[in-house]
C-alpha cells in the first residue's frame, strides 16, 4: 500500500477536485415519511431496497459559485488534501461557524482507488482534531438519504443522525426521492460548571 499524507490545502485544482469527487451508488436509500397531528410530528427513516442502483457522479455538480466560496475558505486552515506524493487522492473542504461553534464539512471525497484505506476516517480525524483545538464543539455534515454509503461511513467515524430537512433541495424532495440528512459528531467539552 503506497503511502499517503495529510495536509492543509494551499489552492484548489478544479480538474484535480472533479477527478476525486467519484461520487457514489447504492441499492438501498432511507425511506423518509412523515405523520403530523396537533399533538405530534413523527418523522420516520426506515432503510429500503432500491430496484435499480441510485448512481450519483458529484464532480458534474462543481460550480464555479461553489469553487469561488471553497476557495474563500482555504486561509482558515479547515480544508485538507490527502496526497501520495503530488498526487490529490482525497480531500475535506470545512469552514467554521462560530456563532454556534461548529465545523460544516462541505466537501469529504476520497478517490475510488484509495477508497477503503482509512483516508476518509483520517481527514475527519485531522479535522476533529483541529475543530477540538479551535473550542468547536461539533461537526456538522448533509448528506442524502440515497447515499446510504456515506450514512454507513459517517456512523463508523463517530456522527450520528440529528436532522433532517424535508425540502432542503426542493419544495418536493420527498417526492423526487433525495432528502438532506445533517449528521453531527459531537467533540469532547470541558465539563460545565454550575453558577454559584
């Protein structure tokens, strides 16, 4: 197994970028539903097989709005690149928000070759670390109920399902199949004190 390395991202290389946003496919996705009355709301995601393979390529959906945004974020010191030797093979784009002391995780791709060789659990470790070290509490990431893969990988590296938005994307996203899922890994925190 060749070697890798992680470091803070200095620029971004928009063909690199496409390259290790692969994307993904799954044969099951959540099946979001819910049931309101006045006395409760009842959100429910229970996990469904899929007919055919959900096959979804995220490198189409790179935006020049969204490299300009990404780059703004790069002097904060939250967006990281996995390398063998010059060679980009996985990468985090983040930025902080202090107003409620948490790190949003915009981008987390790992190149389809280098998949399974622990880059991903690295580059949301090195940005646990560095979010720990900032007094964040928190790490925030949105994915979608169809990416049932992401969902399973985020579990393993410590986030949990806090939220979900029924029209995050659309005014019809569960109807047209794809709703955003927030999961969150909380950091560890000083123990509060109690005021005297």
């Amino acid at each position: 197994m060749q070697p890798y390395r992680i470091c803070e991202l200095t620029e971004l290389v928009e063909p690199d970028l496409r390259r290790v946003m692969v994307g993904y496919t799954s044969m099951q996705k959540y099946q979001v539903s819910r049931q309101e009355s006045e006395t409760e709301t009842i959100i429910r995601l229970e996990l469904v097989d899929l007919p055919a393979p959900h096959v979804r390529h995220f490198g189409e959906d790179l935006t020049a709005d969204d490299l300009a945004h990404y780059r703004e974020m790069l002097p904060a010191g939250y967006c990281l690149g996995a390398f063998t030797g010059e060679e980009l093979v996985g990468f985090a784009i983040a930025d902080a928000r202090t107003w409620n002391r948490t790190l949003w995780i915009w981008e987390l791709h790992v190149a389809s070759a280098w998949q399974g060789r622990g880059i991903g659990r690295r580059l949301v470790d090195v940005l646990a670390e560095k979010a720990g070290a900032a007094g964040l509490r928190a790490l925030l990431v949105e994915t979608q109920n169809t990416n049932v893969p992401a969902i399973r990988f985020y579990r393993r590296t410590g986030f949990e399902i806090e939220g979900i938005d029924l029209s995050y994307y659309t005014n019809y996203d569960v109807n047209d199949f794809e709703v955003a899922i927030f999961m969150k890994r909380k950091l560890p925190q000083p123990p509060v004190q109690p005021v005297v």
